[in-house]
C-alpha cells in the first residue's frame, strides 16, 4: 500500500531510477510485484545500487555471488539479463539519456487513463508493444509488452490509478 501511495504512477525522469524499475519489472516475470519490492533493497545491495558500469563489468566470481544470494530471486537467466541490459543501457546513455529513450515511446507525455474496475486495465498497449520491440532489439532481456507496460505504470509513463483512487 505504502508503494502505491507514495511512488506507483509517479513520473520518474533519473536516469539510474529508470534503470533499476527496468530490472525489477523483468525480476518480476512469472512472480508477483509484492516478491519482488519485499525484496528491492536486497537487489540493490547485490547489483552494487543498480550502477551500471560496475554490473557490466561483472564477471564470473560476481556471477556466482549472484546466484547463490538468497535475498534475490536467483534465477540465472534474471541475473544473466540484468548484467546484459546494464551494457545495453550504457549503450543507449552513450548517445542520450535513458530518460529521454524511454519517454519516447509516449511523446514524452503521460498516458492518464481512468479505470472504474481493476479489470479494465490493459496488460498491453501499442506503446509497450514498441518499448518491448525497440529494447528487445537493443539488446535488453526480459523486456516483453506486459512487463514494459508494468514498467510505464510504475514509473508514472502511464497513469491508471482507478477512477475513484485518491492519487487519480
């Protein structure tokens, strides 16, 4: 509740925040959000705060630090996909800001949107399916529409607090 009052649907525009809400969404696939926030400041501990050239520099000793940390979910295509999205991402900050890329997919507008009922809510949208096709060919994993789209919900791209929400 605390995460939805104070920071789901906020618009997000640093860079490394970005990042690491990336990461986590993609952590997430095939589990529940609850999993994966409970255990948020464990990833940031075992991903050195999601700092990008330290996890791209990564090699096979931190790999295997990695795998057998038990405060994150240890599945080796997860941790294998956050190492390679790290140099994905300093690829894309080598030409402008991850801010910037990610924005793009909405005109650097946010999306409102105002559901009566939780079922109302898309897992996909034209934009995600885009966010997904454009990282996926950049090089990022675990980056399919719904978990791009989750993403945008939660960094505030998208806002779909429900109509009689008080954050809406």
């Amino acid at each position: 509740m605390a995460y939805h009052d104070t920071e789901w649907g906020k618009p997000l525009h640093d860079d490394a925040r970005l990042f690491e809400m990336l990461c986590l969404e993609g952590a997430q696939a095939g589990l529940s959000w609850i999993t994966i926030l409970r255990k948020r400041d464990n990833y940031r501990a075992a991903f050195d705060h999601f700092d990008a050239e330290k996890m791209a520099r990564y090699g096979a000793r931190q790999r295997k630090r990695l795998l057998s940390n038990p405060g994150i979910v240890r599945n080796r295509l997860k941790v294998d996909a956050f190492l390679g999205n790290a140099k994905a991402y300093l690829d894309i900050r080598a030409k402008s800001s991850f801010d910037d890329y990610i924005w793009q997919f909405t005109g650097g507008k946010v999306i409102r949107r105002r559901p009566l009922y939780l079922g109302d809510i898309a897992q996909t949208t034209a934009q995600s399916d885009a966010m997904s096709k454009d990282l996926k060919k950049k090089g990022f994993r675990f980056v399919g529409s719904t978990i791009c789209h989750a993403f945008m919900q939660a960094v505030g791209i998208v806002d779909e607090h429900q109509r009689y929400c008080f954050r809406s």
